[in-house]
C-alpha cells in the first residue's frame, strides 16, 4: 500500500460523496459537513479514499459482491479489469476491505481533515474578499 494525496479537486470529491446516489455516509458519523443544503450534517473524520486496481476478474467480482455491506461511495464509476475505481470507505469498514486482499493504494487517509483545510481557505479568501470590497466602498 502507497499513502499519496491525488490531484483530484477536493470540492469534487465532497460533492460526490454528499450528492451522489450512492450509500449514505455511515450512521456512526458525527456532525460537520452539510448535507442537501439542509441542516443535516456529516462528518468523514477517519473516511479513506483509496484506489482499488482491478487487475481480473476475481478482484471485480469481489469488489462487486462487498461494496453494499462496506457501503462503498465511488468516485469513479465504471468497474473493468484493468483499470481501477476509487471508492471512500468508513473508517467502521476498513479493516473488512483490507481482509478482502485488493490491490489498492491510499489517496486520502482522513477526508474530514481535507476538508477541514479546504473549508479554512474558503473563509480566509471570503475574509479578503469582503475587506478589499470595504476598502473599495470606503475609497469612494
């Protein structure tokens, strides 16, 4: 197993999480993120990302025959041999998927914490955003 960050856009990867049709995010998860624009929230405090390389067909079908049980949430949707989908597993389900012995590699290790960071830099560039909009109105 390799630990490495994927370029992929972190406000993509949430959006997938929170708006596909996919599994809801576990029961034991704790409030932070919003979900639906409601007052509902999640938190991905401990969800991995990690990319599962479907080298035959024995890794498909097992991959295909857990992923309702491990409540899978795949970010890349189209399952074939040699290739590889990436899929967010709940921090409760982990250890089953490693007992399932795929090829895989860590993406994110702690979703919340990226997101956590992502959303940090949003409200500092708000914070400039509307300081440099008052000293625009103030300079009038």
């Amino acid at each position: 197993m390799r630990l490495s960050i994927s370029p992929v856009s972190l406000t993509t990867l949430v959006a997938l999480v929170v708006y596909s049709a996919a599994p809801a995010p576990s029961v034991n998860a704790q409030p932070d993120v919003p979900i639906d624009g409601s007052s509902s929230f999640v938190s991905f405090d401990h969800h991995r990302v990690v990319r599962v390389n479907i080298k035959n067909e024995d890794h498909l079908k097992t991959l295909i025959e857990h992923e309702e049980s491990l409540q899978f949430d795949y970010f890349t949707f189209q399952k074939t041999v040699g290739g590889h989908v990436d899929i967010r597993i709940a921090p409760e389900n982990y250890a089953e998927f490693q007992e399932l012995q795929l090829d895989y590699e860590m993406l994110i290790d702690n979703l919340q914490t990226l997101i956590d960071r992502e959303r940090e830099e949003n409200e500092r560039y708000q914070q400039e955003w509307e300081m440099m909009n008052q000293n625009k109105v103030s300079q009038q």
